[in-house]
C-alpha cells in the first residue's frame, strides 16, 4: 500500500534513502507526517520521517544517514530543505535493526 505524500516529502524521502546507498528492502518506511508550515516570508512543511534499517549493517546505515545531515546539499525540484536532524538518539532493536527518527523542514522555492 502506497502513502499519499507530497512533492516535498516524496522528494525528502527518495534523497534519504539515496543517501543511505542500499537496496531499498534495507530501509522500511514505518510512519512519515507532514504538516503545513508557515512564517511571514515562506511556505512549506515540517515532516517527522520514522524508518527502521536492518540488520546486520544497521549502524553502518545509521551514520551514512546521520552523518553531518544538516550539510548535505538536498536535491529536491522545487524545495529547500531549510532544517534536517534526528529526533532522538538511533534505537536499537532485539533483532539487530536501528529505529532511526528525522525531523525536517522543506520550504517551496
């Protein structure tokens, strides 16, 4: 089952898994919320992405994903990733995987 998610969350959640340099099947998308955002000058939206890394190379995941977040140059049409870090320390799992929480937030170009 497919998730509505905007163009700016789609393109945030594509940027991130080419980030982590995997297979997608690695990576499993368990909960992603948007919500409108506003200021006086832009528009856009802050997002709370939840996704689980298997194992047996989750923590190799983990700092692919979170190493030095709030430099990388984003690529995504139309967007800004104006802020991006994790919320809250990785969790790791009795199996072996990491629960990794991001928070971001994308303003329109």
């Amino acid at each position: 089952m497919r998730v509505p998610l905007s163009a700016a969350a789609a393109g945030l959640l594509r940027s991130l898994l080419a980030r982590a340099g995997v297979d997608r099947d690695r990576i499993y998308l368990t909960d992603f919320r948007s919500t409108d955002w506003q200021s006086l000058t832009f528009v856009g939206e802050r997002h709370e992405i939840c996704l689980r890394l298997a194992a047996p190379d989750a923590a190799l995941l983990v700092d692919r994903l979170s190493d030095r977040l709030e430099d990388v140059e984003w690529n995504i049409p139309g967007q800004i990733v104006a802020d991006i870090g994790l919320d809250g320390p990785p969790v790791t799992g009795r199996d072996g995987s990491v629960l990794l929480n991001l928070e971001a937030l994308t303003i329109a170009e």
